[in-house]
C-alpha cells in the first residue's frame, strides 16, 4: 500500500479525532457523492471513528475519499476516489422550466396552506408510520426516478425532482427533502463521476425507509411567514426553500 504524504496523515488524524455524529436522516442532507458515502457507511454501521457529518464536508474532495476509502473497502462498496483536481459543481437557482410562468406574486400565502388561482396547495409535514400507506417502507418499494435520455437537463431535472418528492412523501418524509439545488448538484456532481445517478437514489431511499421503519421522526411545521420568492411550482406541487430547508405543498 502507498505511503500517504504526511501532510495528509496529519489532515486525517485531525479530522478522525472529532468523533462520529451523523445526523439524522443523513441521506437528506448529503448533496454530493461523497456525503452520499458516508452516509451509507454510518447507515451499515460502521465509520464510528468518522468525523462528523459537518466537520467532513469541510474536509476537500480528495481527503473524504481517503478518510471512506477503508470503511468502504470493509462493507464492499466500490468508491470513486476523488483526486487533487476534483472540482466542486455549481448550484443553481430553482429551475426555471419548473416556474409558473405567470410567478407567484398572486397567490395567497398561508401558514399551512398556500392558494394560487384558486387552487389550494397543502403543507406536507412529516409523518408517522402509522399514517402511511400499507407497505410503503418494504423493500419492493423503490425511487424508480426517471432515466436521463441526454436530452434538456433543466427539463429532465424539473421533471426527477417532483418525482423524488412524490417518493420522500410517500414514506413520510417530506420535511426532510433535498432542495432543488441539492438535487441538481447531486446530478452534476456524479455525472462529473461517471457514477449512476438513479443507483445512487435507490440506495438512499433504501437507507431512508430503514431510518424510517427504525427512528423516530420530529414533526415538522410550516413557516407562517413564506413569500413567493422563495417558492416555486412543479406540475402538483409549490416548493419553497430557505436556506437548506424545504416546506412542501401539495394541490
């Protein structure tokens, strides 16, 4: 095995020393492959000695994959080692093939429910498993999101996102869903990769229904104080964004 410069070794023991503390639903904060990584490192149980979630993503693209490289290895997970020139990806405002054209300026904003052209949109909380639908958290359930057939990206990526969303609903988990900018930094960054952008939702969302049948979730309450410039709307549903944070609202 390669001798790692000692530059590096003293990065790692640095970062290493902190101790692990994943967040809960780690999967939907994670927006690059490597954050993706470590989350499912943390779901199978192991990376104990890991940094933090947050003391990691201050960590470049080349140290993370040096501090997962033997966790992955351990679990067999084939990682894609990043290098000294792996660049970070751009993210976009929403997408603009997913704005209304006429905006939102119109609409009626409620705490927890928002009306444009008469036509109410509902918060969509967190839920309790008890509240789902019948086997929604089983395995035979899955992200299923659309293929990308090389064609618009904006288009494509308006189109994924909503189904992602209808997907985090469907489980409960609608007050703990990536931004759209996430989502389309998501896409870039392991297109960069040439990694699987579906495999990769797929894995999550195995890992966020086993963090969903196992963990208790914390209700999640619409902001009363929302404007149109932090929302935008998809065939069914208004998203608005502040910060990292999501609010749902579904017609």
């Amino acid at each position: 095995m390669p001798t790692l410069p000692s530059h590096f070794l003293l990065m790692l023991l640095l970062v290493v020393s902190t101790g692990s503390q994943a967040s809960q639903f780690c999967f939907s904060v994670a927006k690059t492959y490597n954050e993706q990584l470590y989350c499912e490192i943390e779901a199978s149980g192991e990376g104990k000695s890991l940094p933090s979630f947050n003391q990691f993503q201050k960590n470049t693209p080349l140290i993370q994959s040096l501090l997962l490289k033997p966790y992955a290895r351990k679990l067999g997970i084939t990682i894609k080692m990043a290098t000294k020139t792996t660049k970070q990806q751009v993210v976009t405002s929403p997408p603009l093939a997913a704005v209304n054209d006429g905006g939102l300026s119109h609409c009626s904003f409620e705490t927890e429910v928002i009306s444009c052209n008469d036509k109410p949109y509902y918060f969509m909380g967190n839920k309790g498993n008890a509240s789902l639908a019948a086997g929604v958290l089983d395995a035979s359930n899955t992200m299923q999101l659309p293929v990308y057939d090389n064609g618009e990206v904006a288009r494509y990526l308006a189109q994924a996102y909503e189904h992602y969303l209808h997907k985090m609903i469907e489980i409960g988990l609608a007050g703990v869903t990536l931004t759209y900018g996430n989502f389309d930094y998501i896409f870039h960054d392991l297109r960069a990769q040439a990694i699987d952008f579906n495999q990769r939702f797929e894995t999550m969302y195995r890992y966020l229904k086993k963090d969903k049948r196992t963990m208790g979730i914390k209700k999640s309450t619409a902001p009363s104080d929302v404007t149109a410039k932090e929302c935008f709307l998809l065939d069914e549903l208004l998203v608005c964004s502040r910060g990292h944070y999501n609010y749902i609202y579904r017609a």
